[in-house]
C-alpha cells in the first residue's frame, strides 16, 4: 500500500460531529468506545433499549423496519454493537439467546425476519425472502456470538447448522458471505485462513459484490470483509482492490461530514439512523488502514 498517501484529520473530526448531530444514541456511544476509549457500559445501556421482554431486540435496531417485534435481525444489530464495543456475554445476550431457540427451525436455523413486519413501514427488500432461514443470519448471529464468548445451547446447534450448510458448498450472495466470514473468523476450531481458496471461488459472480472500486450503486465491497488490515479476509484483496475503494470511501464523505446510502429506507429517521451507522463504519475502516489519524 502506499506510504505516502496524505492523512486528512478532518475527515475524522467531522464524520464524528455527524454523528453526533444526526446519529442514535447506540452510535454515538459506540463512537465514544471506539475513538476514545470510553468504558462500554454506555453502549450496553443504550443496546438495552431495544430489548424486549421476550428476550429478543427489536424497535428496528436495523432501521430497514420499523417493527417494535423482536427479530434475528435485530438481535445480530445488538450483538455486533456489543462485539465492537468489547462487551462480553452476559445475561441480556444469554435472554437473546434463549428467544432465539424459540424461534429456530429444528437444528437451529433462524431467519431474518417473520411476516410480522408487514403491518410496519418497511423497505421494499424486507419481503417473505427474509422469513426463510439460513446462513444470513445463522452464521452471523453464531460468530458475533463466539466473538464475545458466550456459551449457549442454541449456539451450539447453530454452530453445527452452519458447519454442516458449507460442508453442502456456498450458492447465496454477498450478504450471506459476510455472516459466513464472521463465523469461520470467531467460530472455535475454525482456521479462517485455511477458507480461503474456498472462499475465492464462492466470490465468483457473487450477487451483489462490488470488486470494482469504480462500480456504482449498491453493492457489499472489499472493505465489508476486510474492515481491518489484519482481518483474516484482507489476504482475499491485493493492495490495489484495498486502496481503490479505500480512496472511493474518502472521496464519499459528504459536506455534512456523514457518509450517503445507496438504497431506499422506509423513512427520513431511518435514513439518518444509517447514515450514522455507515459513518461510525467508515470512520472505522480508513482509521484502521491509516488514511486518517
């Protein structure tokens, strides 16, 4: 990669005041974790807020539905800021975990989302494609689990459903690749690096994969697998895939400081919930790869 590529402070500085302007609270808090070092009792506490009494999240913790229910989905959100924040698993993750084996198939499968979301504004992607289950969000939700060292009946159910699914090969999209490489990344006994001849050749022709650093519209990137430049996956890209779409993900930021979306949400308040989410991401990634300070 290149050495001399120029730092702009700026860039962090106002990605962090969109933020904090635009963003929720679970993100603002994650901001104060990540740049500053701040104990993530607050990320926890604002986390706690989308928990049902069921055990599960929901209240759109993914702001695509506005459905107070709990979901897998919304229970992947709560995790992921949990892992990012450092948190460890303890008894509102072990609550989650128990709704989630009321929900799963036999052998532990869950999807993304049941009919129930239908009588909320959704986007137009959240259809009855979200009510079957699989490895988006199975393998997701069971590695961001392993990742904050929770011990679960259903985890291990869905471990063992995960394992025996890519045993069968790997045929789904981008997104389900994403959940995939969490998994074999934080599941035990995994080898991540030892996936990846496998995993280049499930890249082939993937739907929705952005290889092209050029490409636009929508499209899961480089930068979504590799968000770290010791991430198991960054061997996946040479320099040169890396560095374009770090450069296209600078040249994004807006004038307000936050970072676009490049699809359709059900709402202007979930439009700015994702732009904050895509902020605190950005903000992230061109840290860890050195682009700002």
């Amino acid at each position: 990669m290149d050495d001399n590529r120029v730092v702009n402070p700026d860039i962090l500085a106002t990605g962090r005041a969109f933020i904090q302007r635009e963003g929720r609270l679970v993100e603002r808090r994650l901001a104060e974790v990540v740049f500053d070092g701040a104990d993530p009792t607050g990320v926890i506490d604002s986390v706690r807020a989308f928990r049902n009494d069921d055990g599960g999240f929901g209240h759109g913790f993914e702001p695509d539905k506005r459905c107070p229910a709990s979901l897998p989905i919304d229970v992947e959100c709560a995790l992921d800021a949990l892992a990012t924040a450092g948190a460890g698993a303890d008894d509102m993750v072990l609550a989650a975990c128990d709704w989630l084996s009321t929900v799963a198939e036999p052998g532990g499968a869950v999807p993304l989302a049941f009919p129930i979301i239908e009588r909320y504004p959704r986007a137009e992607h959240f259809t009855d494609w979200t009510y079957v289950p699989g490895l988006n969000p199975t393998a997701g939700i069971a590695g961001r689990l392993h990742q904050i060292g929770a011990e679960h009946p259903w985890l291990d159910e869905a471990t063992a459903w995960t394992r025996a699914a890519l045993e069968q090969g790997f045929d789904d999209d981008a997104h389900a690749l994403s959940e995939v490489l969490i998994f074999l990344a934080h599941a035990p006994g995994s080898t991540a690096t030892s996936h990846h001849e496998r995993i280049k050749g499930w890249m082939t022709d993937l739907k929705w994969f952005q290889l092209d650093p050029e490409a636009e519209g929508y499209g899961v990137t480089p930068l979504h697998y590799a968000r770290t430049p010791d991430s198991p996956w960054r061997s996946l890209f040479d320099d040169a895939t890396i560095d374009g779409h770090l450069d296209r993900m600078t040249r994004h930021q807006q004038a307000d400081g936050g970072w676009p979306i490049t699809w359709e949400p059900p709402s202007a308040a979930s439009t700015l919930e994702w732009r904050g989410i895509e902020t605190l991401r950005a903000l992230q990634t061109l840290r860890a790869y050195g682009r700002i300070g």
